[in-house]
C-alpha cells in the first residue's frame, strides 16, 4: 500500500490536482452496486469501511492524531463493532485523500 500511495501522489503532483478520495480495495473484488452519492463521501480525515453483511458507512478516524493514536481509535472502533456482533471488512475501504495518507502508508 505505501507503493500505491507513493503512485498517487506523483499523479497528484504531475496533474496538479489532488484527490480528494481514494478507493483503497483488492483487485479480485467486484463492486455490484452503485457508490453512494459523491455528497455523502466521507470529508478529507474521513474513512468508510463495508462492514460483513451491512452497507458501507462511516468509521470513527481522527487524522490529526498520531500514527499510533490513529492504529488505536481504528482497533478500538473495529473492537466496538466486533462486540456489537457487527465484522468490518477492509477489503473496500472509501478514504478521504487526507486519511489515505495515514491509513496506506500503515498497512
């Protein structure tokens, strides 16, 4: 993952543009339904995860935290869902661009 964002960001600075989302998934999965509307994509420090069974949706993540702060509050979230009988999935994963710089440069 730390390859793909390395990949982004020189398309970000060859383009002068920068991404305001990325799609951090598999190359083996399939999405069979539609995204939900750009205007309800999570903002810049922002992440949705699929959780197993459920609709896509928001998960708490505070970018301006430390990496470590960051690896915290997502296992102490995926540990909330977890004990709510509720398994997150992060074969999919919507990200603001902001949050795409902690969360692929971690995994």
């Amino acid at each position: 993952w730390p390859e793909c964002l390395r990949l982004i960001r020189e398309a970000e600075a060859a383009d002068g543009v920068a991404y305001s989302h990325v799609i951090k998934t598999r190359p083996d999965i399939a999405v069979l339904e539609d995204m939900p509307p750009a205007t309800t994509l999570p903002g810049p420090n922002g992440m949705w995860a699929h959780p197993y069974g459920g609709e896509l949706g928001p998960i708490a993540y505070d970018h301006d935290k430390s990496p470590a702060e960051q690896q915290e509050q997502r296992n102490d979230w995926y540990a909330e869902q977890r004990e709510s009988g509720i398994s997150v999935s992060d074969l999919f994963l919507v990200l603001g661009r902001s949050a795409a710089d902690g969360i692929l440069m971690a995994n």
